[in-house]
C-alpha cells in the first residue's frame, strides 16, 4: 500500500455490524458512526435484520448518511423478481447490497442489478468465502464465478481475507473491480494480508472491533496492523 499511515489505512476498514442478542442493537447502532466517521463504513446483514428488524438497518444506514460506505449484506441468492422485493423495502439508503455470484446472470443478477440501480444503490457479488467449507463447491468454480460476475459488471466483489492467494486471481481477472474481504481477525485472516497480499480494496472486520470493550482502539489498531504489513 503507498499509503503508509493508520491514518490511511483506518479508510480502507469496513465494520460489520452483526448483533449476537437484541441487547446489541443499540450498541452496535452506536458503533456505526464511529465506522463512518473514522472507518471506511459499516456492512449490515441479517443478524441486525432478525434482531433489530428492518428499523434497526435503516437506521444504521441513516446514522452513516454524513459519508462512509453502507453495504447491505443480504447475500441474496433468488430469482429476480424475489431480490428485488426484497431490496426494493430494504436497501433504502445503502450505497450497495451484496448477492451471491453463483446464481448467474439471466433472471437473477441483471435484474437484481437493473433494481439496484433504480435506487442509486450498487451491486456487490460474493466470489468466494473466508470458511473452510467455500473449498467445498465455491472456489473450484471460482473461475466460472469471475466469468459470471465479468457478464454482470459487479460495481464490487467479495473475496477471503483468509485466502489472499484468492484475492489476488480475483484481482487479475477483474483489475478495476472493487474488491471487499471479510474474514480478518476473528476467522484468522491477518490484517492487511488482504490489501497487500491479495490487492483488496477493503478489509472487513466484524468481533474484533464490535466485541471490543473499545471499539475505537481496536479500529484503530486494526488500521495500524494494516500500515505495518503494507509499507511504502
Ligand atoms: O468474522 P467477523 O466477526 O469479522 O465478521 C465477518 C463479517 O463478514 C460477517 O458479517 C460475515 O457475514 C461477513 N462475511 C464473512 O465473514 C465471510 C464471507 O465469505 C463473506 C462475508
């Protein structure tokens, strides 16, 4: 990374907003302004949906409406038409909204995508996963997933932090696609291996800094984690 500093770095850290029990929703509510403040943004997904209800991802939205990145995590894998019901009540206000690659273009994707751009709002397709269990069926068709997500024109991809080798085949076929990698820190992915390593655009941290007794430091320390491992 040319950009040497946390101060850099911190931008380049998206955090997920995944509350464990209903008590967190607040919580983590409040954690979303520090994300856009200081961070790159906040991800919300189901967890907030099923604990906070669709009020709860709004407002996660709107407290983040002053700037950073909202990505919407629904990883939609539907027909169309069902996608875009469901981003048409809930994607209000999110810059972009996640969906799974693997359910091809024709009647799932391009209409999903065409939704999306009705309400200003971009897609994002999961290539492959930070678990062991994407080794099982995803990554041996990652390259039908580039070829797919290559048709559909994604404005953004989710690859592994856990797997930088991944990232960077990613970042080969797809060079100025926008690249998002969860998995760093409480699934064993190294801060920074993602962004120096595989050429990610942003790393996405979820426990590490929502579980921290101080969020703000462990935000920090993250981004500092990733200025070390990426020098000039
Ligand atoms: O493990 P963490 O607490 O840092 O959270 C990771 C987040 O990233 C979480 O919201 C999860 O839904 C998302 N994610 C993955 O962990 C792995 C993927 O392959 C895709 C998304």
């Amino acid at each position: 990374m040319s950009q040497g500093s946390a101060g850099l770095a911190v931008k380049r850290v998206i955090v997920a907003l995944d509350p464990a029990v209903e008590g967190d929703v607040e919580k983590l509510l409040g954690i979303a302004r520090l994300a856009c403040r200081e961070g790159a943004g906040i991800k919300v997904g189901l967890p907030m949906l099923a604990l906070g209800g669709s009020e709860a991802v709004s407002e996660a939205a709107r407290l983040c409406s002053g700037g950073g990145l909202r990505v919407l995590d629904l990883k939609l894998a539907d027909i169309g038409y069902v996608m875009r019901l469901a981003v048409e009540s809930l994607a209000r206000g999110f810059d972009a909204a996640i969906a799974h690659a693997f359910i091809g273009s024709e009647g799932a994707l391009e209409e999903l995508k065409g939704a999306l751009e009705g309400m200003g709002v971009r897609l994002v397709l999961v290539l492959s996963m930070s678990h062991q269990g994407s080794a099982e069926v995803i990554d041996p068709c990652l390259d039908r997933l580039i070829s797919v997500a290559t048709r559909v024109r994604p404005w953004g991809v989710v690859a592994p932090a856990t797997r930088p080798g991944v990232i960077a085949r990613v970042r080969s076929a797809m060079p100025r696609t926008v690249i998002m990698s969860p998995g760093v820190g409480a699934q064993g992915g190294r801060p920074g291996d993602a962004i120096c390593l595989g050429g990610a655009d942003y790393e996405i941290v979820g426990r590490v800094v929502t579980r921290s007794p101080d969020p703000v430091s462990a935000l920090r320390s993250v981004a500092g984690s990733i200025a070390e491992r990426c020098p000039e």
